[in-house]
C-alpha cells in the first residue's frame, strides 16, 4: 500500500518540479524575448505564478505597441480613436491625438473645397485659422463671392450695378463684360424706348 502512495507522491513532486523549471524556463525566455504569444501562453499556463503580474503588464505592453504601430499602417481617424480610448496613458497619446488633428484638417479642407461654397469654406478657417490651406481657402472664398456678385449684378443688369461690380473686383475676368455691358445698356434703353421693330 505505501509503494503506490509513495510513486504517487514521487509523480506528483516530479511533475511540480518540472512545472516549476518550465515557469522558470519560459519567464527567463520573456525577460530575453518579449513577445505577445508567449505572454500570452505563460498568463495563461502559470496564472498562480509570481511573476504573473509583472508579465501581464509586459502583454499589455506589448499590445500597446502592436496596436499603435497598426495605427501608424492605417493611418486613419477611427484607428487612431480606437488607440487613444484604448490606452489613454500611453505614452503614445499625444502623437496620436496629433496625428488626429492632421486627418481632421484635412477630411474637413476635402468637404469644403467639395462644397464648392463659401459657407463651409469660411468654417473651415474659422475651425483652423492656422492652417497652411488658409490662403488658398480665402482665395477660393474671394473667387465664389465675386461669381456671387457677378451673377447678382447681371440679375440686376442696370449701369450702377456694373460700375459697382467693377469697383469691388477691378481685376475680375468678368471685367470686359462688365464694360461691354455698361456701354451696351444706353443703347438697349434708347431701342426699348422707340419699341419699333426696326429698333430692335
């Protein structure tokens, strides 16, 4: 009857020992080689060991690294959120939410110059007032306004609205017809006034 006890008792100290070489064994490798699949295995074969703690946090370590180098791949919005909500004290955060402001700057400058509208471009240099794109924005805000006024202006269609056009934007490309148009009413106004066919 002691003899099995006995083997038993061997089997169970040797397989303990052997459990106890193979922890010490893997945690020796994770010191030289950190690497996710191995903290992984070694959380979860050794989860009463005393160094699980501090291997966890190396696995946490680990994925923080693994997740931000995914971040800079994709180079996104919704990655870099993910990485930022995540890991809020990473050390990583402040290049994240950085790069954040780049792709916002520039999904909104894409929208704008999409609109086509001065609106939306007038909001984008109030919500980047240092932006590069500024000078180009206000250009582009200038060109819509003044294809505004021109087509207010032939609306109207009168001297005074043309001579005011030209006052505004004396370097206008509608400048010619602008001139041509200011010559060309008296004219109009002296045949609309006979209102004979041979006036017309």
């Amino acid at each position: 009857m002691k003899r099995p006890f006995v083997l038993l008792l061997a089997t169970w100290i040797l397989v303990g020992s052997c459990s106890i070489l193979r922890e010490q064994r893997d945690y020796s490798y994770l010191k030289k080689y950190p690497d996710i699949r191995a903290c992984e295995h070694f959380c979860r074969d050794f989860p009463k060991s005393k160094h699980f703690t501090e291997v966890n946090g190396m696995l946490h370590g680990l994925y923080e690294i693994r997740d931000w180098n995914a971040s800079l791949q994709k180079n996104d919005i919704a990655t870099y959120i993910a990485f930022v909500t995540n890991y809020p004290q990473s050390s990583y955060v402040s290049q994240a939410n950085k790069k954040l402001e780049v792709l916002y700057e520039e999904r909104d400058y894409k929208k704008a110059v999409a609109s086509d509208s001065i609106v939306p471009l007038k909001n984008f240099i109030v919500h980047y007032p240092l932006s590069e794109r500024k000078d180009e924005i206000e250009k582009r805000i200038t060109r819509l306004q003044e294809e505004q006024d021109w087509g207010n202006t032939c609306t109207i269609d009168n001297i005074e609205a043309y001579k005011d056009f030209l006052l505004r934007y004396p370097q206008s490309l509608h400048r010619f017809d602008a001139n041509a148009r200011i010559l060309m009413i008296p004219e109009w106004e002296q045949v609309k006034k006979q209102n004979t066919e041979q006036a017309y």
